[in-house]
C-alpha cells in the first residue's frame, strides 16, 4: 500500500473520533524530504478541555495495526511532558507513529515564540531536547489533513512570517550555550577524557544549528537532518558538514585528536557569532 493510500485509510479512520479537532502530516513527508523507507508522523491534534476519546483511538488503532495490538497507544503523558504520548504502528509493512498534540499548549507555545521566549527540556528521542518552539515549527511545516474547525490552519497562519522575536529568542537561548559547552571540555580533553568531551561538542553543534536555522528563518524541526539542512543555508559557515563530521570522527583520548576537535568547533562558533553580528542579532565584541 503506497503512503498516500494509508494516509487516505486512517483520515477516514479517524476523522469521527469525539474530542479529535485535527489530523496532521508532519515529519519529513510533510517537508517534501522523505525516502522510500521513511515513517509517516501522524500528529492528532486534541483540545484537553475535551479529551481525546482514547478507547475509540485504540480501537481504530487496532484495527488498523498489523499486528491489530491493542496495547499500541500510551496514555496522555506518557512520553513525557512536551511529547505527550503517542504509539508505533506497523500498517501495511509501513510504520505509522500516531503522536498526540494539546492544541492549547500548542498555541500556547506560539505566544511564547512571538514573545521571544524559548524553553528545551530533556525528551527522550530528542538527544538534544524539545524546544518548546518545535510546537510552532510542527504547525508551520504539517500538511493538513483534516481540520473540520479551521483550528489547525488559525495556528499555521500564526507562523507566518518567521517572527524576529522568536529568532531573537532562540539566539539569546542556545548561542551562549554553545561557547559554554566548548569552554568546559577543554580540561577534560587534556585529560582524554573522551565522553564527556564528545558530548560537549554535541552540545555545543547542536546549539549552533539552532541559531543558523533562527538565523535563517528556518523552522527547526528534530536533530535528525538538521547538520544537511543548515549547510545549505545561504548564512552559515562553509564545508559546514565536512567540519562537523571532522569533530566527531576518528576520536581517542591520546595525542591532539580531542584538541583538533575543539579548534574546528571554536572556529565554527566564531564564524556563526560574526554571521550574528553581521544581522544585527548580536551586540558586543
């Protein structure tokens, strides 16, 4: 069964479920990005002041599930606090994730972006954390497949444009993070003390690509395609790909190998602060 087929099944599937606003395609089938072997991000968009009816979901779930498991869905919360709860599917030899979304979190999340202010909090799956901007970032990027209310579309239309306070906010938050996490494994390094080194510099890229992505008024989704991604941005550091891989590969607590690494992410962090200075997103030296 090819994706759009299953996306037709489950919108039929789905669309009577009591407390269910909307139906999303969200992931990289959404961004146009997806290969053969992709999953397809399922977000199902509920009111909690009129919850989900999920009893009906797990029964459709079940049903439509090769495996027809009708322990597939978790409760709400049940993947922490920002990533509320969900399951895996496997429909058609295609994995499905269902993932559940709290519409008034979500628009929440968005004043929050348009005020300025961002929050990360550890989630499991995300090795770097969920933003609370990836609420936004969801709503701008999802192909809407069913919103009989027009909530889901209200919330898209609050995406556009990229907000200057958001990019601002998401600078304040991750830019100093990632000269942080650089200066506190340089001791370590001399040391050979190569895990906590290495996640130092995960740390630290990962920060750095959100304030390329911010600086270029690209809605930041997951870690996974993201180091691509911002290499092709018209504002960001050259060889961007080759010199990251160049800070994760081949390490070993003997010799300059931590130390090189360290050089190649200074320098990043160099030239994405003069990119910042450059649009008036940082002030100082």
């Amino acid at each position: 069964m090819h994706a759009d087929d299953i996306l037709a099944l489950l919108r039929n599937e789905l669309c009577d479920i009591p407390g269910l606003v909307g139906i999303v395609l969200g992931g990289s089938r959404a961004r146009g990005v997806a290969t053969e072997t992709s999953d397809i991000d399922l977000g199902l968009y509920y009111d909690s002041q009129s919850p989900l009816d999920l009893e009906r979901l797990r029964e459709v779930a079940a049903r439509v599930d090769d495996e027809h498991r009708t322990d597939v869905l978790t409760d709400f919360g049940g993947w922490g606090p920002r990533i509320n709860g969900g399951g895996w599917l496997v429909i058609q030899g295609m994995h499905v994730d269902f993932l559940y979304r709290d519409l008034r979190e979500v628009e929440h999340s968005i004043a929050e972006g348009w005020a300025g202010r961002v929050d990360i909090a550890y989630q499991p799956g995300h090795p770097h954390g969920f933003s609370t901007a990836m609420y936004m970032s969801e709503i701008a990027l999802c192909r809407i497949l069913s919103d009989p209310s027009g909530e889901i579309q209200r919330l898209k239309t609050l995406t556009i444009p990229y907000p200057r306070s958001l990019q601002e906010g998401i600078v304040q938050r991750f830019f100093w993070e990632a000269d942080f996490a650089y200066q506190i494994a340089l001791k370590p390094a001399k040391r050979g003390d190569i895990t906590y080194v290495e996640g130092c510099c995960f740390r630290s890229v990962a920060c750095l690509l959100q304030v390329l992505f911010a600086l270029n008024k690209v809605y930041w989704m997951n870690e996974k395609g993201a180091l691509a991604l911002a290499s092709s941005f018209a504002l960001a550091p050259k060889d961007l790909v080759r010199r990251v891989n160049t800070i994760f590969a081949h390490r070993s607590p003997e010799g300059e190998s931590l130390n090189a690494a360290l050089k190649e992410l200074a320098n990043l962090y160099e030239e994405t602060r003069h990119l910042l200075k450059q649009h008036g997103l940082l002030t100082g030296a």
